[in-house]
C-alpha cells in the first residue's frame, strides 16, 4: 500500500511549495481546501492514483471538487459519481477550450452536473460505474459542450441503437466514425464548428 507520508510528498512535489503557498495566500478559505486534502490520506491516495491535478494545480482542483460537493446533493451517495467529480476537478484544473473556440473554456462543475444527471437517468453505459477516477478523467475531458455531449448519446440511441449494443468495447460509441462519417475534406457549414458538422461534413484525421 502507498505510505501517507510519501503520498503527500507527490502533492508537494508535483505542485510546488510556490504554486500552492501563491494559492494558499489567496484567502483562509483557498488555505483551507488545501490543508483538508494533505491531511486526507483518502483523499490523497485517491489524487495520486488517479494521476494528479493536471499540470499539478491541486489548488483550483479542490476548489471545483469543493463546489461540486456544495453544489450536488447525490455526489457523496455513490461512488462513481464521487470518482467523477473527483475527476472533473483534477482533470479540469487547467482550462480545456471547447471545440473551436480557444476563449470559451469547459466549466469543471457543470461538466459533472451534466454528466449526475445522465447517469441518474440511466442514459450511461451500464460499465460506467465501474470506471476509476482516472478512466473518469478521459470521459470528463471532451471538448464539445454539454449540449454536444446530449445530441450524441441521443442521436446514436435513436439512429444506430445497433452501435451502443455492441459486445466490442474497442468500438462500442466509436463504430459511428466509419459508418457514418465521410473521409474527406471537412465540409464545414458553420462556426463555431461542432460534433454535428462532423457528422455530415465529413473530415480525415482530425475530425474523425
């Protein structure tokens, strides 16, 4: 098993004193968010494991997995959605630009609201309880906005229900990519560019 001590020293180490005394400086509150985690041996365990705050900013992270708490009241009643949120705020801690607009950036909170909602719903994958915090951290970091992230769960339920049947993991909500989209020269018929366009204009290596 991980040693408290040594977990904490990857915090410290991967976030630097400086980085984290800048954030700590900020407020009570900020110091706060970051004396809970160090002396969460949980908590850190759980940081490490998942691979760490992106680009070591464990500040901002538990400020989102701070408001994520505040902000849902089913987060601390199943685990998945405790690792997801978890995630969310590690994986988000550096800002992810949404598709094709470099200056709008995906908001950590509302990505896990979206996503509590749709696994409240049953509209997830029957295996998306079972996800670590760091397989959640590749399924919470998409760039298409929450309304992108609908449409496509909507649109492979309705049109190829075949697709998100299939006993193949490796191409279960992928197969889509060569059934339905065009190799070619993306045809974009608006901007910002989205997930739709892509589907009926087509696109090679980036877009597919």
């Amino acid at each position: 098993p991980l040693q408290p001590c040594l977990v904490q020293c990857f915090v410290l180490m991967h976030g630097t004193p400086e980085d984290m005394g800048q954030f700590a400086n900020r407020g009570p509150d900020q110091a706060a968010l970051l004396d809970n985690l160090l002396n969460d041996s949980n908590l850190l365990r759980q940081v490490v494991l998942a691979s760490g705050a992106k680009g070591g900013k464990y500040g901002p992270a538990m400020q989102f997995y701070d408001e994520i708490s505040k902000q849902s009241t089913d987060v601390g009643k199943h685990d998945i959605l405790q690792r997801f949120a978890l995630a969310c705020s590690l994986e988000l801690a550096v800002p992810l630009s949404k598709f094709d607009t470099p200056n709008i950036y995906v908001d950590p909170v509302r990505r896990y609201l979206h996503y509590e909602r749709a696994y409240l719903d049953g509209e997830l994958d029957p295996a998306f309880v079972d996800r670590t915090t760091w397989e959640c951290r590749m399924i919470g970091n998409c760039d298409a906005t929450e309304e992108q992230l609908c449409w496509g769960r909507m649109m492979l339920r309705n049109y190829q229900p075949s697709q998100i049947l299939l006993e193949d993991y490796t191409w279960r909500y992928c197969r889509a990519v060569r059934t339905e989209v065009g190799y070619r020269t993306p045809e974009w018929t608006d901007s910002p560019h989205t997930y739709q366009q892509i589907i009926s204009g087509g696109g090679k290596c980036g877009p597919r």
